[in-house]
C-alpha cells in the first residue's frame, strides 16, 4: 500500500491499514496510557494506604518532576544513539520502578523511600511521545501525509487523557488500589517493547548532519547546532507551548473548581472534560483530514487567539451567570475544538524548522515544556480559586493563551525566515 494517505477521513483508516504506521503508532498508544494513569494511579495509592492527600502528592509530585528532566535527556540521547537504545531500557527500567513503588507502598516503606523511588520511575519514563513524532518522519517523507499522522496522534493524546483515568477507575472499581498501578506498569514495559519491535523505531536511527544542516565557518564537526535550542525558530516555538501549558494546566484545574464549586460535587468533572476532549478530539481530525490554506506559523497564532477569546467568554459566563451547564458545555466544546489543532501545527511547525540530526530532541523539549506549564498553571488555579474564585482562573488561564498568541505574532518573520532556511536545507539534502 502507498504510504500517501490522500486527504479527507479516509486517511485516518489508511493510516491504520498501513502497517508501518500503524504498528508503531498502537504500541505507543499502550506505551502512553501511563502519561495519564501513573500520576493519578500513584497519587490514588498512596493516599489509600496512607491516609494523607499531601503525602501522595509529594510522591506523585516526584514522578512529575523526574518525567520533566528526564525527557529532554532522553530525546538528546534518541538523536546520538537512535530510538531503540533508549527506549527499550528506559520502558524496563521506569516499568520495574513503578511496579516496585507499588509494591513498596503497600508494604509500609518511609515516604522518603516512596518519593525516591517515585523519582526514579519519572527520570527513566521512556519518551515515547517524543520518538512517535520524530517516527513519523520516517514512515511519511511526504508532508501531507505527516500532517495526518500528527492529527491521529495529537488525537490520541486527547483520548488517553480521558481513556486513561476512566481504564484506572474500572480497575479501582474491580480490584484492590494495588492493582492500577501495577496494570500502569505493564502498559510501560509491554507499549515500550511493542514499540521497539516495529521498523519504524529500527528505522530512527541517529542522523548524520548533512551538508545543508551545517551552519557558520570552520570545520565540519563544530558547524552543527549543539542542542536544538539553538536552531533558528525552536526556541520561540518552545515559549508559545510553554505559555500554552500554563493555560491547559489552569484549565483543567478551573474544571475541577466548577464541578466541586459551582455543580455540586467534583464527580461532575467527568462531564466537562468530556465536552472539552470531544471538541478537541473532533478538531483535531477535522483539521487532518484536509489540507488548509494556510501554514502553521500563522494558523497557531490563530488558534491561540480563539482559544483565548474562549476561556473570556467561560470566565465571564461564570461570573455572571454561574455555570449553566446548557451553555457551558458547548463553550467548553467549542474551546476544546482550538486545542488539538493548536498541538498539531506546533508539532509540524518543530518538524519543519528542526534538521533530522535533533529531531528527537526538539520533539523531547517540546513534551517537557508541556509538562512544566501544566504543572505550573495547575499550581497557579489554585492560588487563584482559593483567592479569587473560579472565574478569574479561567480568566487567568486566558490571559496565558493571549501571551501565547502574542509572541506566536511576533515571531512571525523570524519563523518565516527559519521556515525558507529550513526549505533550502532540504532542498540541499535531497540533492
């Protein structure tokens, strides 16, 4: 079967008949379910067995922070020693610490214990995210047919954060606490080495810099960018997911506050990430499925614009109205349509201004900034809502996206210009 996917809805199921693609994508989609179950798995845990929310959050807080600095290694690890020699390990590794963190929970250990341990397991959480976008470059030299890959992908995403906790909380529901976190565990070995069997981990084999990747005077060996922070646009394109995380991570958090504030009770908050993960999951497959008028360095300042136009109109409704939620859920599904649109134009944006030889890294970089934002935004709603009230964390979460797009327009000329050295570059590898 061609590896050109075409456009429209059918691409998607080309996509997932075409084995190259398909195989590595559903053995990431198992490796990446404890991106949303561990955090809560763990935090779930521990406080059962020690009675104590703070507790847990100081473990799960561990984990968080390890998958943050241990991301963006591990990416730069990818570009030097190829995908397969970093996953493989880290899947076993990060997988046996979980499991070992579970067992140590319930076996009575000292939470010091359980918070290096819980360290250890995020350090070593394999970045699968990051090598599944760079893979998509092997599997689809064609950039229209990457453009659906990556909508499938960020899709995904959207559907594991909310498949995620539904999958732990059947377990919870079946079995005892123990057992999710265990389950998570198995997701991280079985996904990571599922993944490494396909050809197009094999294939992501460390890049060598090209003639068109080298840049300034003097030898060969020091004319290549030394990190992918130094690559013409990526840095900018790393602030504006950044700014962007810290939008997501108080809105999520601003969620939550609604349901336990304004609905009755947080059991709701299922209902509102529904509308909002619906929105983004229909928006991120309606924007692969053609191909669009214009690039992603124009669309995601766009996108961001509306995203926080969005979050204004939540706020406001809310502080004038409450939370109705005749007219909050279509807000919040409307707001949801922006999101995944927004994370698959970024994505291409870093796949077109990064040369292959850092590739892993820069997509390494981008899933840790996510990371580092939504904790941080998550920390601010709640100073926010205790303070404030919930209105002005969504209000505060719009003014993160309206940042967002701000330096996405001002960074419009550098990144057109990037975006023509880029070309050239490609131009120049092809020859």
């Amino acid at each position: 079967m061609s590896a050109d996917l075409g456009s429209g809805l059918r691409a998607y199921l080309k996509l997932l008949r075409y084995r190259p693609a398909a195989a590595p994508f559903l053995a990431a989609t198992i490796a990446r379910l404890p991106i949303s179950m561990a955090p809560l798995g763990i935090l779930l845990l521990v406080q059962s067995e020690r009675d104590a929310y703070s507790l847990a959050g100081f473990v799960t807080g561990a984990f968080a922070i390890g998958s943050a600095v241990g991301t963006p290694l591990w990416g730069r690890a990818m570009d030097r020693f190829g995908q397969v020699r970093v996953i493989l390990p880290t899947s076993v590794v990060s997988a046996s610490l979980t499991a070992l963190l579970a067992l140590a929970t319930i076996g009575g250990l000292p939470i010091p214990v359980l918070i290096a341990i819980s360290l250890g397991a995020g350090l070593s959480f394999s970045p699968v995210t990051p090598a599944m976008r760079a893979a998509w470059r092997t599997v689809f030299p064609d950039p229209k047919s990457r453009r659906v890959a990556f909508a499938l992908d960020a899709t995904s995403i959207e559907l594991i954060f909310v498949g995620g906790p539904l999958l732990l909380s059947a377990l919870l529901a079946l079995t005892v606490p123990v057992v999710p976190l265990l389950v998570t565990a198995g997701c991280m070995a079985v996904g990571g080495i599922a993944y490494c069997r396909t050809d197009a981990a094999r294939r992501s084999r460390p890049a060598t810099p090209q003639p068109g990747d080298l840049v300034g005077p003097g030898p060969a060996d020091v004319r290549t960018h030394r990190s992918a922070l130094t690559v013409p646009g990526v840095a900018a394109v790393l602030i504006v997911m950044l700014m962007l995380s810290v939008g997501f991570g108080q809105l999520d958090t601003s969620m939550a506050g609604v349901a336990g504030e304004l609905l009755g009770g947080t059991e709701k908050v299922g209902i509102l990430f529904a509308a909002i993960a619906g929105g983004s999951a229909v928006g991120g497959l309606a924007f692969g499925a053609r191909t669009w008028g214009f690039d992603e360095r124009r669309g995601v300042a766009v996108c961001l614009g509306l995203f926080a136009l969005f979050l204004v109109a939540i706020a406001l409704l809310i502080a004038l109205a409450g939370a109705p939620l005749g007219a909050l859920l279509p807000l919040l599904f409307c707001t949801g349509l922006t999101i995944a649109p927004m994370l698959i134009m970024q994505q291409a944006l870093l796949d077109h201004l990064t040369p292959a030889y850092r590739l892993n890294e820069a997509q390494s970089l981008l899933s840790a900034t996510n990371m580092v934002g939504a904790a941080a935004g998550t920390a601010l709603a709640g100073i926010m809502i205790d303070f404030r009230g919930v209105a002005s964390s969504f209000a505060c979460a719009a003014v993160a996206a309206g940042l967002a797009s701000v330096i996405a327009v001002v960074n419009q000329r550098r990144w057109r210009a990037a975006e023509i050295a880029a070309s050239r570059r490609h131009a120049d590898v092809a020859r």
